[in-house]
C-alpha cells in the first residue's frame, strides 16, 4: 500500500500545477491533502478536484475564514468511518483533522497550526498538540494500528533545517516545539522516514519569497509517523522533493497493511 502526504497550499492551484495529473501517474492507495484553503465544495467547481477518477474523497472544510486551511483524503478504497476533528470546538473550526478508519488501521491527516504570527498562536499551536496527543492515545487503548501525516510545523532536530543556529528561537524549531515532538515519540511514533533515511537536506518545505528551494535551504517539517505495531511493516519511505506546485512537497510510505472495507 502507498500513502503520501502533501500540503498543496491551495488546492485550486495545485491543480493548475498539475497536481491530479501527478495523482494518476504516482497513482498512490491514500492521498492525505493539507491546506486546501476551500471552505465549501463551491469553491471547487472541477468535478475531478472534488472526486478524481478511481478515489472517493473526503473533505473538512474549515468554518468562518475562507481560503484558510482545510484538509481532504483521496482514497480508492472507502474507509469504514470518517471522522473530522480533535473533539474540541477551539482547534475544529479550522478544518484541521481528518480521521478515516479502515478494518486494519486508522489514519490521521492533520494540518497543524503555524506558531509564528504571534505568542497566543504559538499556545494555540502547543494545545493542539496536546489534544492531538490525547486523540492518538485514545485511538491507541481502541487497539488501532495508527498512521498519523500531515504538516507537523516543526523541524524535530537540527539535521531536520538547513540553518538550525539561525532560527533556535523561531516558531518552527523552538525548544518547546521540539520537545513536543520527543515526548510524541516518547508514546511509540515512529518517524518513518528515519527508519530508512539518516542522511541530512532531507526538506519538505522551502521559502519561496528567497528561492530556497533553488539552494535546498529548507525545513522538514511535513512527517508520516506510525505507530508501534506497523513499524516492521514499513517498507519504504520517500520525499518527493522534485514534485513542484507548492511551497512544500510530497511524501509518502510504502507498507504492508490491508485496506479493504469490511
């Protein structure tokens, strides 16, 4: 099973860029999608966005602040359950989570919050990820397998950023962000592109207003995490870095775990 993981920053003009055409060529199991900024199905008029052939799609559309955030799920197998939010009307009016629930497993598709624009985004930020935390544990004690994707919005270690020392106290890499992250391992996620990738300017996202991505001056900060149980069953796991139409690029897994809906 493939499984990849993009923040298009904008699904509208992803598709101008070439994003569904990229779909039929990678042909990926699961598409996990971030950032669509759409805030209702008529925003997206192209049928093929809403729907492409061979997928069923599932949306969560942010509420009140239009072309901001939102998340969507390509699947070619429909999940026995779709469930959209963390269960906390603070965090799920932004249309950040996406939880679809196969026999074998139960994957997360999760935009987190940006810490950059002021101290109480950054408490924003920091209470999401608790109570995604808790929504992981939770999950966990129902005996679900979990794959869990999406935008993390921090780099985790220096071999994570291309200049670490120069942004030690910048929402992104913050000590507080960071340990965040240590303590989400800490429960038996695993980072599964540090199963098969030790090497560093490994990046997901670039700047584009400096052309950092021309320089690969960029920051991992987009993840697939599993959990304890589906770790042997990775086979494989990738950076896409040279799909372009958006500041951030694909990632994905391939592993050993069934889909079908029961």
């Amino acid at each position: 099973m493939i499984v990849y993981s993009w923040n298009v920053n904008g699904i509208r003009a992803a598709v101008k860029h070439g994003m569904l055409d990229w779909l039929t060529k990678t042909s990926p199991d699961i598409l996990c999608i971030q950032e669509t900024k759409a805030s209702d199905p008529e925003e997206i008029l192209d049928k093929k966005t809403m729907a492409p052939e061979g997928y069923h799609s599932y949306w969560n559309w942010p509420k009140g602040k239009k072309g901001y955030s939102g998340v969507a799920l390509y699947t070619k197998n429909p999940p026995d359950k779709v469930e959209t939010g963390l269960g906390r009307d603070e965090f799920d009016t932004e249309g950040r989570v996406l939880v679809a629930h196969y026999p074998d497993f139960s994957i997360l598709n999760v935009y987190f919050p940006n810490g950059k624009q002021s101290p109480e985004r950054l408490d924003y930020k920091m209470g999401f990820y608790g109570a995604f935390l808790d929504l992981c544990a939770s999950l966990k004690k129902q005996r679900r397998n979990l794959i869990m994707c999406g935008d993390y919005n921090t780099a985790h270690k220096e071999i994570d950023l291309a200049r670490p020392k120069d942004n030690e106290k910048v929402s992104g890499f913050l000590p507080r962000e960071r340990a965040w992250i240590d303590e989400y391992v800490s429960h038996g996620y695993f980072d599964t592109l540090r199963l098969y990738h030790d090497e560093p300017g490994l990046y997901t996202w670039w700047d584009v207003k400096t052309r950092a991505r021309e320089r690969n001056v960029g920051w991992r900060i987009d993840y697939i995490y599993v959990c304890g149980d589906l770790k042997p069953k990775v086979k494989d796991a990738f950076i896409a870095a040279d799909v372009l139409g958006s500041d951030h690029c694909p990632i994905g897994i391939e592993i050993d775990a069934g889909m079908s809906s029961s």
